[in-house]
C-alpha cells in the first residue's frame, strides 16, 4: 500500500529544511563552548540579558525578551539559581511576581565568556553580507511574528 504525500509547497519545505539545517549547526557552534563551561545556551542568554538589563528583571519580562515559555523560563531560572547564577525571589510588594537578580557569580560567568562567544557569533555569520545578515534578520522576524 503506498501512499502519496504531497507538499503543497514544495519551495516552503525546503526553506524549512534549510532552516533547520542552518539553526542546528549555528547552535552546535555557538553551545559548545558555553557546555563545556558548564552553562547551556539558553542559561547563558538569560545571564547576558540580566547583565544588559542592569542586573534584575521580573521572570516575566526575561521571559517575554528571551520568547521562552513560563515553563522553560522557570527551569532555566531554577538551574542557573541551583548554580549560583542568580537570585529568584518573590517581590515583597507583589507576591505573584518573581524577580531574577544577577549574582556575583554569573556576572563573572558572562564578563569572562562574552568577549570569546561574540567572535563565535560573528565567525558563525561571516559567510553572509552585511546586507544578507540584515535580509536575514528581517525574514526571521517575519516568521516569528
């Protein structure tokens, strides 16, 4: 018995397959480093994002900024909190609300591996234009919206 799939459009799919192909090996580059420090990327992301917030932010607008679930903002809060990285602690003016703070240690984390990592992303885009990469982010946030 066979059955026929077929692709209503077969450009989109493979825009999708190059998509994903491109992500996973950018990812792999960009994670590697960060794992062996004991960090993953995602943890590392919430650090940078605390750092350049001024070093506090309510779970939910680090959530927002990062487009992460709560699920997966708690876990990777929680982690980060298990290490030492940050505070989470209720707001004593509204207990419904979480706030993250950056400790010592995961300042010290993004201070010593930004500088490495930000090469590690401009190595990872260095194949594209300064045009393409613009193009590049633009059609990204059009498929996110």
């Amino acid at each position: 018995m066979s059955s026929s799939l077929e692709l209503g459009d077969p450009l989109a799919h493979r825009a999708l397959q190059a998509l994903l192909r491109a992500e996973a090996t950018v990812r792999k580059r960009l994670a590697l480093e960060l794992e062996r420090e004991g960090v993953t990327a995602a943890g590392f992301s919430a650090l940078v994002v605390l750092t350049t917030a001024g070093g506090s932010l309510e779970l939910k607008t680090l959530r927002r900024r990062l487009g992460w679930s709560k699920a997966n903002a708690t876990e990777v809060t929680g982690t980060l909190a298990a290490r030492g990285f940050v505070s989470r602690r209720r707001d004593p003016g509204d207990r419904r609300v979480v706030l993250v703070g950056l400790e010592p240690a995961g300042r010290y984390l993004v201070e010593r591996l930004f500088p490495a990592h930000s090469e590690r992303v401009t190595a990872a885009f260095e194949k594209l234009d300064e045009t393409e990469k613009r193009t590049f982010s633009e059609l990204c946030r059009k498929l996110a919206a």
